[in-house]
C-alpha cells in the first residue's frame, strides 16, 4: 500500500505539566535521542509528510528535529494549547491528503509494523476513525483514556474526569488514530469540550464517529509498544524498554552481556560479536566497539570507536577518541580526542587529552599526555606528565619512535625527543633532545658517609635553642 494518500499530525504542543521540569518532556531524551525524534523519525521512515504541532518550547522542538533533518516535516503553532482536539483543528487547514494519521508526540516506541497495520485496516474497511487500542490492568493510574463499547456503540472516556469506570473493559486509547480527511472536515469544528478542563479532546471524534454511523475500527497493540510518558517515572519505563530491545538484538549478533540489566547503551552504538561487555558499562553517542573485545566493567565510552580485540579495563573514560586493535586500556584510565595505536598500551591513572600514541608504545602507569604525539615503540616512564599549558597557551610534545621517557618527568612543551632518545628519572627537561641521545635534568645526588648521628643532634640541638625560655623555678 502506498502512503501517498496519508499525512501526519504530529502533537506536540502540549505543556507538559505532569514532568516538572523546565525542559519540555519531547526534548528529553530516551537512549540518546530525544523523546520528539522517535515519532517524527517514524513517520519520515515511512515517508508520511508531517505538521507537528507546537507551541510550548516551540523554538526547542524545531530545533531538536531540525538536528535530526527530518524530511518533509512542517510546522503549525497551535498558540494556547487547550487540548488534543484543538491542536488538530488548527492543523486542519493545512491538510489536503485524504486520510489524516493523527500522533501523540509522546508515544516513542510505538512500530512501523503496527503504523502500517492500522493504516491497511482503515483502509480496507473504509472507516471515518480507527485507532490503536491496547490492554493495561491499571490504566487509570496512568490517566489513559479508556475504550467502552457497549453493544454498537464505541467511545473513549478520559479516567482523568471518571476514575470509578469499571475495570472491566481492559482496553485503553493509545493516543494514535487515521481520521478520513472529510470526517474530520464535517465534525472536528463542531466538537466541543466536554470535560471540567475546558479542552477540547481529539478522543471525543470516535463516539462522534460511531453516532454519525461510520465505521470505527481498532487495532490491538501490545502496552509496551504504545506506553505514553507523562512523568519521569514513565521515561525511566520507556528507556529500559528501549534499552532492552537494544541489547536483545547486540545480543542477537553475537555479544555478550555479563550483567544486561546494568549496561547503558545508547541507540547508535554498535558492537561487533565476540565481544563481552561486564556490568555498569556506559555506551553512549555514535560510538562503535569492534570483534573480540572486553570493555571492562564501569567504563564509559563516548562517541569513540574501539577496533577488533582491544581490552578495555575496568572503570576507563574514553571520549571521541578511537583505540585500534589489540590496544590495552586502564583500569582508570581517561582518553579525551586521542588515538592509541595497535597492541599499544595506555595503563593505570594514565590521561590523554588530544594525544595520540602509535603501535606498540606503552604509557603503562600515572600519567598526563597533554597535545602530546607519540610514535611507535616508545616507552612513557611511570609519573611523567607533559606540562603543556603555561597559562595561556597549549604546546606541543613530540616523543619520537622507540623513545624511552624516564619515570617521573616533566616535559616542557613545546619539545621534541628524538628517535630512540633516553631520559634519565626525574628529569624536568624544556630542552629539544636529539635522535638516539641520552639527556639527564636533575640535581646531582650528594652522600655523606656516618651523617645520619650528626644530622639528629644538630636537629635536636636547633630545636633546643629555639624553645621558650622556662619559668626560674623557687
Ligand atoms: C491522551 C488521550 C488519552 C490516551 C493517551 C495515550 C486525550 C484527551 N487523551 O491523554 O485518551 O489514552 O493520550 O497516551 O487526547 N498536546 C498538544 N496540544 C494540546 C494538548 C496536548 O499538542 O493542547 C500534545 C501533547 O504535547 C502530547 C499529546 O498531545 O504529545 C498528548 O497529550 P497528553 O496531555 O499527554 O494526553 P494524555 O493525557 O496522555
Ligand atoms: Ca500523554
């Protein structure tokens, strides 16, 4: 069935009054995108043209969506929101299609296959309204509308204004309907409210349906996949269902999760198989973990790319970096737009910030690699920290293939270690050192053989000399 007699109204105008805080709930965001995107992605996958309707935080929705370069999606603004059945109506001159799909903006995890569904029944049966229905055993504690049908008659009834509706009829409103285009042209300005709230409500056009003898059809959808997020409570709900999904199907390619329940994975991760992912890790943004890998446990990885076979040890940060193949990472280690080369090794407390290290080269210990270039086969002695900021400005450290950095020394950036070079512990240098040339900064030791005795007396003798006079005694 082609989509091209069918357009969407996207609801998005809402206040949203029950989450309590600043930022409206359509921007919040759900394994990495924000809650609005689902929706409006879903209708631009289908290639449905849409009309959001906006108006509370207008200017974040648009921009939110426009981050996502939606395609034929445009915007009407329903100014005073007052209700699902007003928001449409301000839609309504502006749509042309012969069938209108009508979508809260806040249902983020409802499918093509169900769209698509609904839409051939509506089609087929040639009905004024269909929506989506589903079964919830408690639906009045979520403020769904509830579905009664009594003999012929269908309508919705909101639970907000009719909390006593028996629980018998199990079936709830999932907030998605297909209106015929000429339905909604002959009833939907002759709705009124009919609630305390004063709103005009879009649920009332299936009883109004159903009285003017057109045909309503519905289609079942399993609760999951039409929950609706009114409070925080049910974003935590809808992300851990999405999340779930998300690492059902990684697991389904072949990776291991040793504690799903605890890993935070966003939707543009992706994870090749072999790979085992221990528990509290946190996967986020476009971020890629290649064959092969362990990404130890606690460790956050954003916006970075890790090749085939790298393992990452506990508690490790990595931000838009890449690590290729076979690199050692942490435990505690912190990357920040760096690259470590193949079987290189970036160990305990080591920081890399705009760094980048070539194969094989080990920095195994302690640590800060600042705007510094490593080549292959160095070695970072454990506590060597490249000083590349004097307070106004960053500098550049280059150590050079197969050079040997000496524990516990500070590189005065800008400076250059040459190829092979060696750097003698604790030196500080501010010196360029040549290719294959050993280079020492340090104050030279002095000894002094059976001092130690001397030393404590002139200590304790100093100590004497300088104490407070004593009060002369009687
Ligand atoms: C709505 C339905 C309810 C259904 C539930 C499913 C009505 C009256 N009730 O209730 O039967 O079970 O969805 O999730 O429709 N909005 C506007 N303009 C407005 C008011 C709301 O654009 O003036 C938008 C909101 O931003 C939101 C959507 O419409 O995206 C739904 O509004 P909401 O207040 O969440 O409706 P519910 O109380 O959930
Ligand atoms: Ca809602």
């Amino acid at each position: 069935m082609s989509n091209s007699s069918v357009q969407a109204v996207l609801l998005a105008a809402g206040k949203s009054a029950r989450f309590n805080t600043k930022k409206t709930k359509l921007c919040h965001i759900i394994c990495g995108q924000e809650l609005i995107a689902y929706p409006a992605k879903l209708l631009a996958r289908m290639h449905i043209p849409t009309t959001c309707i906006v108006s509370h935080q207008k200017e974040d929705i648009i921009a939110t969506l426009a981050c996502h370069d939606i395609p034929n999606i445009s915007y009407v603004d329903q100014g005073e929101p007052k209700g699902t059945g007003h928001a449409l109506l301000t839609a309504l001159p502006s749509l042309s299609a012969q069938h209108v799909l009508v979508m809260n903006g806040d249902v983020p995890l409802i499918t093509e296959e169900l769209l698509t569904l609904l839409l051939e029944k509506h089609i087929k049966e040639e009905a004024a309204a269909s929506f989506i229905i589903s079964h919830s055993f408690s639906p009045s504690s979520s403020g769904y509308g509830r579905v009664i049908k009594q003999g012929e008659s269908v309508e919705i009834v909101e639970t907000k204004y009719n909390p006593d509706l028996s629980s018998e009829s199990g079936f709830i409103n999932a907030g998605i309907y297909i209106f015929k285009k000429s339905f909604l042209d002959n009833t939907l300005p002759n709705i009124t409210p009919n609630n305390e709230s004063g709103e005009l409500y879009i649920t009332d056009l299936i009883g109004a349906a159903n009285a003017q003898g057109g045909r309503v059809c519905t289609i079942t959808a399993p609760f999951d996949s039409i929950r609706g997020v009114n409070t925080l409570k049910d974003l935590w709900a809808v992300e851990h269902i999405k999340r779930s999904e998300l690492i059902t199907h990684w697991m389904n390619q072949g990776v291991r999760f040793i504690a799903a329940q605890n890993v935070y994975l966003d939707l543009n991760v992706s994870i090749e198989n072999d790979t085992v992912i221990w528990p509290g890790c946190i996967l986020t943004g476009n971020t890629h973990i290649g064959h092969g890998c362990t990404i130890g446990a606690y460790s956050c990885i954003t916006d970075s790319t890790i090749h085939d076979g790298a393992l990452i040890h506990p508690h490790s940060f990595i931000l838009n970096s890449i690590v290729h193949q076979s690199a050692e990472i942490g435990p505690f280690a912190k990357l920040r737009l760096s690259s470590v080369g193949e079987r290189t090794i970036i160990g305990n407390f080591v920081e890399m910030n705009r760094s980048s290290a070539g194969a094989r080269t080990k920095a195994k210990h302690l640590t800060y690699l600042g705007d510094t270039c490593i080549g292959m086969q160095a070695n970072i002695g454990a506590g060597t920290i490249t000083c590349n900021y004097d307070g106004v400005s960053k500098h550049k450290t280059v150590i050079k293939d197969r050079a040997m950095i000496g524990s516990n020394n500070a590189l005065i950036a800008p400076i250059t270690i040459g190829k092979n070079a060696v750097t003698g512990a604790g030196s500080v240098l501010t010196e360029d050192v040549p290719d294959n040339a050993f280079s020492v900064s340090r104050s030279p030791q002095i000894t002094k053989d059976h001092y130690s005795e001397t030393l404590r007396l002139n200590t304790l003798a100093k100590t004497y000399l300088n104490a407070p006079e004593s009060e002369p005694t009687t």
